[in-house]
C-alpha cells in the first residue's frame, strides 16, 4: 500500500501568555470564575488513614468558554473544620503557587500527626489574575504512623489444622468468629477503626457490616507489609453497650492460590500462614477531652459459626441452622464462646491500604431461567462478570441448596465446567427453615454468567438468583461509540473484563484456579486500562506488590504477589512489566512518585538484562510464554526478548530524564542506540524483512523504534502485506496484536488497521462477537456457535475473561479517536484521529487526570466534521486531515479568515491547530 505524502499547516490560536510579578485576591467585581472539584489526596477521595507523611493532592478545575487556564493556586490544610472556615491553615498555608498544576502537589506543611484528621480546599487564580471561591472542604486522615500506636493483638479461633491428603482431598475450614462487648459511659466526640488481619475479615459494630467493602485488608505479600483500614464509626457507637465484631477467613493468606494444586506444588495452601487472625483497635475520643481505647486482645471472645467452609477458589458453605443470631450486638449471651488464640506479629509492616478497594459495582437480575434435567435450574445473569450470587428462598430446615458457576452453557443447556480446572467454585446454603431467607457467601467469588442451582426447594422465580459485581474499579472514564455495531459490543466487552480482573490485582482470569496477577497481561494492557478507568491508585498498589516480589537477582516475576513458583520464574515480555508499567503511570499520571519508588528496582532489572545480554542481544531466557495463543505463525522468544530490552532502555531513558537523572538519561539513551543496531544487525534483512517474517516481529520493532533509519516503511509495507495476504486476519497473540494495531497507525496504514477491526472471521475480535461474547477471551476460538460441547480444543486452559486481547482499547483511543497526551499527564493533549472511509463515524470521551477529552469524527456526504472538546487549563494540538485551509471552518467560520500563525509542512496534508480548551467543531470540506 503507497502512502501519501501531504502537506501539515500548524495553526496557532487562543495561546494567552501573561506576565506579572504579584498576584492578590481580587476584588472587583468577577465573572466565569474558574471552579476548582473533584478534590483529591492520593488519588482518592476523602481518604482515611494514610500512612503517605508528604500526600500529594489533585483537583480539576471547571470554567466556562475557551482558552481557560489557571496560572496560580492556593491550598490550606487545617487541622479542624471551624479553622479552614476561618481561612486559617494552621497545617500548610501554601501561599499563591503561581503555576497551573493541579495534581501531584505534594503537602509541605507542617509533619502530619498520627490517628489524625485534617481538612483541605484550594482556589485558584485564572487567566485574568481572578481569583476562584474557595473549593468545597476536603478530608483526609492519618492513619497508625508508630508501631507504638498499635494496641491489639493478632487473635483468632482455633479450629484445629489440616491433616487431610493434600491432593485427593481439600481442607477447607470455618470462619471464625469473634467479638468484644464494651460499655461507654460518655458522650462521643469521634470514633475511629484501625483494623486488619492475616487473612480476609469483615467487620461488625452493633448488628451491622461497617462498610460497603470486600476482601479487606487486600492481598499482600504478608512478610513485607500488611495493609490495614481505617473507619470512622462516630455515628455507629452510642452510650450503653456496644459490641465490636468480626469474621475471619482464610483469603490468600492461608486458602488455595492458583495452580499450586493443579500442578502438585510441595505446598498446595497456606503459603504465607496457617491460621488466619485479626487485629484491631477503636479509638475513642470524648467530648469532655478524654479518649479511650478498646483494642484485640484476650478479653474478647472467639467461637465458630455458620460459615462452615470459605475459600476463594473453592467456594463458601454457610449452614443457617447455626448462626449465632445477635453475635454482634448488644445483650447477646457469649458465656459458652471461647478465649480466642493470641499468634504472632507477621513480619510484615503495617500500612495503608494504597488503593481502591474490592466492592459492588452493580447487580444484575437474571434474564432467564432454563432446566436442562429435572430440577436443575440455570439463572443467565446477561454478561459474564466476576462477583458472587446472592441467593433468595424459603423452604423447609436443612434443605440444601447448590450453586455452581459457569461462564458458557454446553449443547445440552447444563454449564461448562472444564475449564475451572481444580476450582471447585460450589457455594452452599442449608436452610434455617424461618421464611425469606436472603444469602450471599463474604469470602469468595467466581467468574460467571451462569449459576446453576440444584436443591432448591420448589421451582424457583427469576429474583431466586442475583448476581452482585465485584470489582476494585468503576470503568467509567470512557466512553466509545462507532458506526460499527460489533465494535460497540467490543468495548462492552472489553470494560466488562476490565472489571472483572481488576480485583485487587490485576489477574489473569476470575474463574479458573489461577487468579493471579500476571505481568505480562498485565503490562502489555496498561495504557488500556488507564482510559477505560481511572487506576492510578489501583496500579500504584500493584506496583508495590510488583517491586516486594521482585527476585533478589533482579528479575521481575512472571505475576505479583508471588507467593510461590514453578522453577522458571520469570519470561521476557512478562517481567518487562516493572518497566513498562511504571513508565504508563507517569506518562498518564505525571506520577513521578511512582518513577522514584520503582527507581532501583528498575535499574537493578536493567543491569539482570545486561549481564545475560551478549552484544547488545538479551536473549528469550526463562519460562517463554512467548507471543501466547499466536496463530499460526510462531516469533521466537530470543526475538522478543532483545526487542522489550530495546524497549525497556528506550523507557528507561525517558524516566531518568523525567527524574531529572541526567547521567542516567544519556545511559539508557546511548543502550537504547546500542541495541538497537545490534537487533537491526540480526533481526532485520536490508530490504526491511525480519528474519522471521512474522506479523509479531514486524509489530514490535516498528513500534519498539528499532527500525534502523530509512527501512521502517518497507517493514511496514511488509506487515501490512502479510495481513491482506491472511485475508486481513491476525496470526499474532498476546504480545503482538495490540502492537499491530499500533504499528499499522504510526505508519499510515489506518484502513489496513480497520478492515482488522471490523473483521468477523477467525482470529479476530468480531468473531468472538458474532459467537455471543460478553467479554474478551483468552482465544482467539475459545467457543464457537456450533461448538457447545468441548468449546475449544484444551478447555482447561480457556478462559471466557482475559483481557489481554482487550490491549486493542490503546489503539481505539489513541488512534481511532486520537486522544492521547504530548508530554505526560494529559497537560498538553494531542488530537490526532485516525481518520477513514471504513467508518462512517468515531466518537470517543475519556476523563483523563486534567479533565474530560471529547474527540469524534463522522463523515456528512463529502464532508467531514470533527468535534473536540478539551478541558480546562489545557492546550491541545488538533490535527486535521486537509492542508487546504479554504476548505476548513471552524465553529462555522473559515479558518483560512482568522487571525491565525500558521506554519507549513510540505510532507503531510494535515492542518495542527493548537488550541486551549474549550469546544471546537471543524468542518472539512474534499
């Protein structure tokens, strides 16, 4: 395919530039003032309990018309609400910052105190030196700084050990239940929960959960650190008699953890513990000045109940003939429960959870109910999801109810389970026979859009079942319409498993016995992730878990936490993820922290790569996953681990240089050159093939810039070829694809890259559509209509949730819709559509750090408009696809008529217009 050469316009309008020397309130009177929202410490809202002592703090400013900006910002912290009213920032008074960043402002006041709160808001100054009202208060607090602020003690219940065989035979023991009841004879100023556990714990204040949240503390590699939370339970405490509760279950403390009973490990459980245990404290303080604390210790009293069985793969029992009906309030006899165990400190350190946590994010009612044999009942909750079932019945004492859990129905109707593997995923319920009984299991959850349930006494009603989502994040930073149908199903599906496998870590799958967080899927999926939600703290968390598990030889593992290993620990493209990763934060985030904190580990990998490298070439190395689920065409794992070295260096140097390394910088820069001409030396033929001719070799070194200079068009005319030759299908996997998408894009091969897209046959996104998908499959032909019974040729290893293919969500938004950012954190905003007579429209949103972007396309008869929104305190480079200004309106007037800088390019036909933000419509005419 020839490209065509054209000429670029750039047109500067709207840019104000302003110089002043001193800044002051303003008091004449305003208008459009600028309104600071969206306040945020950490990336999180209102946070509790943080143990960060310098906080970085973000908001996004709203402000009516173009060309918006903000060129100073005020911030107080004080340490009471009466005093920020009173202007008085007796923590930080930050002074007139004269800047325009609103995140990643890092607190400079005075040390911030153990177990307290303190309250925040920031104005800022805009364009005309007008000064905003001051933003809504904001909060945050402290969290246990000292270890001598902890109080507690671990305790829990014994309920003996296992003595089972461990591979015929699962030991799968109760929850354990305890409480303390305590009497309060003051009025209460506030109330505050530290809580945590080796293992999952729910908590329970007189009667009731105390928060909305699942899974706490998170997962961890509990001999580096162990999170807690923090709770403000002023208004769930009261004179008299309260009592403060929990329950304890295994998690990935001490529960089943991927594959290690699948493949037989020498430990198949209990990787980090045991016995799992609690600790906790509530802080009290009186309103007379007094406080008081009521922490775990001996005196509280342990016993078991109804949760018979909890295990996160396996499955949850609960057996309602033996709740403990009252257990966690007041009044409740606990003569006959037990002194609970006191276990040890775990050598991990006590801190904060960093990221957002695992909760219900939706519920969905069935949309049908089939019987395939006499009474057994399967509830089609409409998509596939990760999350639990929350059961509905009524029935005699002692029934028992099953339910299991299926992401495809095989030919007979009944649900697939092959392809759990070892999971048992069987949630149970016994009856208590007393009416309505509701139930949903708290330490478990499945990856599902079936649930068959046997047991059930009578036939059961659509509103017997439903299904509650899990997930630690809300994806919806985005939104994606085009003129394709199957494309809008795509990004349905591609958010949907977002969702599904962003549950504490990013995992691979929600359903078979893995679960775990993969690198590789991980790193090649980032920039995806990044717009389709906000997982700035979520990534922030996995990166610490990332950098705990990294070997002591400086390779990252192939999935983080790493609680154990087959012997290859690692794979090239999989640990490259403590590179590429980090650098996705920063260039999406501005997260310079992050850069800082992974700093050493990511060198300490570099000098791994260099020291296995021989001229310049790393070769495959490790467990080789290599370009996984390929098609037909196999890329060898030398030619891809000397490709993500190459890539690693090149990020390398960009970071350094964002820390301000400069000796570093020029390193990594100079390595990058380095191996870039060793690769081009082996890999790539003077007339631009690879050696391997692949579509995965040519998708990353075109995208990896290890082209040498001159020959990266006749790579790109190769692997464009070789597509229309496979009847524009992919033959690429894991690894490749999203970078074939890219690499087609960056070399002006948008229809090519389109007609990929929308393709419906095998291997492609569609045919996964045309087959029913409700999420992105692991295979390319993970199911197919006429093919109900096996699905695919190994069931075992077939996930109907994997997002990895769903990388593609990074070309959509970055080409299709062109959104993307020139520098780092979305400052200065690119719009650059990729645009083209496949699609008769594209029109995309994302809520970036700075604000909403709005960037659509649709062709009007022979004409093309675009439509562009860009936030404010932003400027963006628009680029349109003519060179011909007669031709171009904007906002209905013919941009050749304004007063407008322009500078021409005679090699492309695009006009840049440089723009602030605002609302901008371009009309192009052929």
């Amino acid at each position: 395919m020839k490209q065509n050469t054209i000429t670029c316009l750039i047109i500067k309008i709207g840019i104000l530039c302003f110089g002043f020397n001193h800044i002051t309130a303003n008091t004449s009177p305003q208008k459009d003032l600028l309104n600071p929202k969206e306040l945020r410490v950490e990336y999180l809202e209102n946070p509790k309990g943080i143990t960060t002592t310098k906080p970085r703090f973000s908001w996004i400013l709203e402000g009516e018309g173009r060309n918006r900006s903000q060129i100073a910002y005020q911030i107080l912290v004080a340490t009471s609400q009466k005093k920020l009213d009173q202007d008085d920032g007796d923590v930080w008074d930050s002074g007139i910052v004269k800047s325009n960043v609103t995140n990643q402002v890092e607190f400079a006041g005075s040390d911030l105190l153990s177990k307290a709160s303190y309250f925040w808001k920031v104005k800022v100054w805009d364009e005309k030196k007008q000064d905003s009202e001051w933003s809504p208060t904001a909060y945050f607090s402290m969290g246990l700084l000292n270890f001598s602020d902890w109080k507690g003690l671990f305790i829990s219940h014994y309920v003996g050990y296992d003595n089972t065989d461990k591979y015929d035979s699962l030991y799968l023991p109760p929850a354990r239940y305890l409480r303390k009841s305590f009497t309060l004879k003051k009025k209460i100023k506030r109330a505050t929960a530290h809580t945590t556990a080796l293992g999952l714990y729910e908590l329970h204040l007189n009667g009731k959960k105390i928060n909305d949240a699942y899974f706490l503390p998170g997962w961890t590699d509990y001999n580096k650190r162990v999170y807690y939370q923090t709770f403000d339970i002023t208004d769930q405490l009261k004179q008299g008699e309260n009592v403060i509760g929990a329950i304890i279950g295994d998690g990935w403390y001490s529960g089943y953890i991927g594959y290690a009973l699948l493949v037989r490990l020498d430990k198949v459980r209990e990787f980090y513990g045991v016995n799992p245990s609690f600790m906790g404290q509530i802080e009290i303080e009186y309103e007379d000045g007094t406080f008081e604390t009521i922490a775990s210790d001996t005196s509280w009293k342990s016993n078991q109940g109804a949760i018979r069985e909890a295990d996160i793969l396996m499955g949850e029992t609960y057996d309602a003939r033996l709740e403990l009906t009252g257990w966690d309030t007041p009044g409740y006899n606990d003569s006959d429960w037990k002194s609970p165990k006191v276990y040890t400190y775990p050598d991990g350190k006590l801190e904060a959870h960093p990221g957002t946590l695992v909760k219900s994010r939706e519920r969905l009612k069935p949309i049908e109910i089939t019987e395939p044999k006499p009474g057994t009942y399967v509830f089609n909750l409409g998509k596939n999801f990760a999350g639990i079932a929350e059961l509905k019945v009524q029935g005699p004492k002692g029934t028992k109810v099953q339910l299991r859990f299926g992401e495809i129905l095989k030919r007979d109707g009944n649900i697939q389970t092959e392809n759990l593997r070892l999971a048992r995923a069987t949630d149970t319920y016994i009856l208590k026979g007393e009416g309505l009984e509701i139930w949903q299991p708290k330490f478990t959850y499945h990856g599902f859009q079936y649930v068959e349930v046997t047991g059930y006494p009578g036939k059961p009603t659509l509103d017997a079942i439903t299904g509650i989502v899990l997930s630690s994040i809300e994806t919806d930073a985005s939104t994606f319409q085009s003129s394709d149908q199957m494309n809008n199903v795509l990004f349905k599906n591609i958010k949907t498993t977002q969702s599904a496998n962003f549950f504490e870590v990013p995992t691979d799958c929600p359903q078979r016995d893995e679960r775990l967080g993969w690198t590789g899927d991980a790193q090649t999926y980032m920039r995806s992730a990044t717009y389709n939600a906000d997982v700035a703290a979520f990534m922030t968390k996995f990166l610490i878990d990332l950098n705990d598990s990294q070997r002591w030889y400086g390779a990252y593992p192939n999935f983080a936490p790493f609680p154990y290993s087959r012997p290859d620990q690692y794979a090239p493209a999989w640990m490259d993820a403590g590179i590429i990763i980090p650098y996705n934060m920063y260039k999406v985030y501005n997260d310079i922290r992050i850069l800082d904190y992974m700093y050493e580990g990511m060198e300490k990998f570099m000098q791994f790569q260099k020291d296995a490298s021989t001229d310049y070439l790393r070769p495959g190395g490790g467990n080789n996953w290599g370009d996984w689920l390929a098609v037909n065409e196999e890329t060898s794992h030398d030619f891809i681990g000397a490709a993500y070295y190459g890539y690693d260096a090149k990020l390398m140097a960009e970071m350094a240089e964002a820390l301000n390394k400069k000796e570093d910088a020029k390193k990594y820069g100079k390595l990058f050159e380095n191996i870039k001409k060793a690769f081009s030396e082996k890999y790539i033929l003077e007339n631009g093939q690879t050696t391997e001719d692949t579509q995965t070799t040519y998708a990353l070194a075109l995208y990896f810039n290890l082209y040498p200079e001159g020959l990266e068009k006749e790579g790109a005319d190769r692997l464009a070829e070789k597509i229309k030759n496979n009847g524009y299908k992919f033959s690429s996997g894991f690894l490749g694809t999203k970078h074939v998408m890219l690499a087609l894009s960056k070399y002006g091969y948008d229809d090519l890259a389109y007609k990929l897209f929308k393709q419906t046959e095998y291997p492609s996104w569609g045919y996964s559509v045309e087959n029913g998908s409700t999420s992105i499959w692991e295979r390319w032909n993970s199911y197919t209509k006429d093919d109900t019974v096996n699905s695919d040729l190994n069931a075992k290893m077939n996930s109907f949730s994997h997002y990895a293919f769903g990388s593609v969500a990074e070309w959509m938004f970055l080409y299709a819709a062109g959104i993307d950012t020139e520098d780092s954190g979305y400052r200065n905003i690119i719009i650059k559509p990729a645009v083209s007579k496949e699609m008769d429209f594209i029109s995309a949103s994302y809520k970036s750090i700075n604000g909403t972007i709005t960037s659509s396309w649709k062709w009007k008869g022979k004409k093309l408009i675009i439509n562009v929104s860009i936030p404010t305190n932003t400027s963006a480079k628009i680029y349109l696809p003519s060179a011909d200004l007669n031709n171009v309106k904007m906002n209905g007037k013919k941009i050749a008529n304004e007063k407008v800088k322009t500078t021409s390019q005679e090699q492309t036909k695009t006009s840049v217009v440089e723009t602030g933000s605002g609302d901008y419509i371009f009309e192009i005419s052929n």
